[in-house]
C-alpha cells in the first residue's frame, strides 16, 4: 500500500473499483444481493438474465472506464516512478486450479439452468470441505459491521411493508407509467439511494407481480437499483465496503468526490439501461 500512494493517488483506482464492481454485478444473477433476492422470487433463468442484462454491464463499464479517465485525466498523463517495490505474493497454485475449477463448473450449472441456489451451495460446500484455510481465518474476514447495518435495514425495511408502503408506491408509480421502463427505474433509483439497494428492492417484491409484464419489470428493477447504486457513497455495500478499507488504510474519500463520478455515471448508465430494456423486451 505504501508504494502505491508513492505511485499515484489512489482515488481513481479505489473509484473505479467501487463504481465497476457496482455496474459489473447487474449482469447475473448471482452478481450481487439484490439480484439474488430478484432471481429467487421472479424464476429468471440466468441465461435470460446474462442475455438481457450483460450488454448493459459491458455499455456501463465503457462508460465508467471514460468518464474516469476524463475527470483524471491530468493525472494519468503524468508518470509517477514507485518509491519502494512491491513484495511478491506467494500463490498457492494447488488452492488456485481447484477454486478455477469449481467456479468454472459452477457457472456451468447455471448457464445449465439448474437452480442457482443449489448449484452455489454444492460449490460453495465443495469448497469449503477442500480448502486448507482454517474457518477461524474466513469468519475473522467477515465485515460484521455491515452485515448489522443491512439486519437493521431489513427490519425498517419489514415495518414500511406492513404500514402499507409498498402500496403507497404502486399509486406513485402510476402517473409515470407502470407498464413503461422509465418509471420503475426512476422509483427504483430513487429509493436504493434512500434506503439502499437491496431494502429498496424487497419493498418492490410485492409491487412487480402485479405490474403489466412482470418480465420486464424485475429486470428493470435489477438494472435501475444496481446501476443506481453509483450515485453516493450509500448507495450499496460495494461503496461501504471500498471506503471503510481504504479508511483504515489511511484513505478518505469525500461524498463529493465520489458523487463526482457517481451522479453523471449512474445518469447515463440508466439512461442506455432504459432505452436498452425498452426494445429488448417490447411486452408482457
């Protein structure tokens, strides 16, 4: 780490890091938890989902990667020499072609169209009986801070539902249109920023039945929340995540540096989402 802050400025890279791991994970199912929870409910194939959805993650990525080197741009075009080199990692290549290996198979099984949630746990089981890592070490990895604050989310999250706020968003939706993308997509990403991404999509669980082509609806919901997930740093936990380690690395990445890059970028990845989902998916 030491190095690479005598190289370059991390912020672009600790930017790009959270903004594409965002964009990224909205092609699959499996990419992330709200595309989980979407994936559960709805009964999406996940090859239906890559085909859809993948050439907006690829579009986004373009995007990010654009908008990126513009606003940093000054500082790309100057070299930076490292004052210190970096030490080798050690690679356990054994661990390495087992994990490929298992990965591989287990995205075979989805592509298979097994169920998803049975073809991860026998990959997940498979590997955890094989590896040599003591448990102790995995759960001492486990950020339990932020698996506190999305218990704490679910459970206002439970109490909206029940006051009757799902509903009270269906009649929102309504003059904006239900049946269109734009409208679903606006909602959507107005919520995930307010109360997350994930909470913003289980509130939406009970509304997207009863829309005109539920199809559409859950991949737009997918898309909207996942790629709305980049306009601040509370967003999603791909965000939290990036900036609680490079806070204790020594790191601050202010709200507006990340919202910098994260507003015109969210805009225009929904934006392409949008007219993408709009005439790949013409109707119920």
């Amino acid at each position: 780490m030491r190095s690479w802050r005598a190289a370059k400025r991390p912020l672009p890279y600790l930017l790009a890091l959270a903004t594409s791991s965002n964009i990224g994970s909205s092609a699959t199912i499996t990419g992330n938890p709200q595309n989980i929870l979407i994936g559960s409910v709805s009964g999406i194939a996940f090859r239906r989902f890559l085909q859809v959805l993948g050439p907006v993650a690829i579009v986004g990525l373009a995007l990010d990667a654009l908008l990126i080197w513009f606003v940093f741009r000054r500082e790309f075009s100057v070299r930076h020499e490292p004052s210190a080199t970096v030490p080798p990692v050690r690679i356990h290549r054994g661990l390495l072609w087992k994990t490929l290996i298992i990965t591989g198979g287990v995205l075979a099984g989805f592509l298979a169209g097994f169920r998803v949630d049975w073809v991860a746990a026998a990959g997940a089981g498979l590997l955890a009986l094989t590896s040599p890592v003591r448990a102790r070490k995995l759960y001492t990895a486990i950020d339990w801070e932020l698996l506190l604050l999305f218990a704490g989310l679910f459970v206002v999250v439970a109490a909206g539902a029940r006051a009757g706020f799902d509903r009270w968003i269906f009649d929102q939706l309504r003059p904006l249109g239900v049946a269109t993308v734009a409208g679903p997509s606006a909602t959507a990403a107005i919520l995930s920023n307010a109360i997350s991404n994930v909470p913003a999509v289980m509130l939406f669980t009970g509304i997207v039945p009863r829309l005109p082509a539920p199809e559409r609806a859950w991949l737009t919901l997918a898309m909207s929340s996942t790629l709305a997930g980049n306009v601040t740093i509370l967003g999603s936990i791909a965000n939290l995540i990036v900036v609680e380690g490079a806070g204790r690395r020594g790191v601050t990445i202010r709200f507006r540096d990340y919202a910098a890059i994260g507003i015109p970028l969210s805009v225009l990845s929904i934006a392409f989402g949008i007219f993408w989902l709009s005439r790949t998916i013409l109707g119920p």
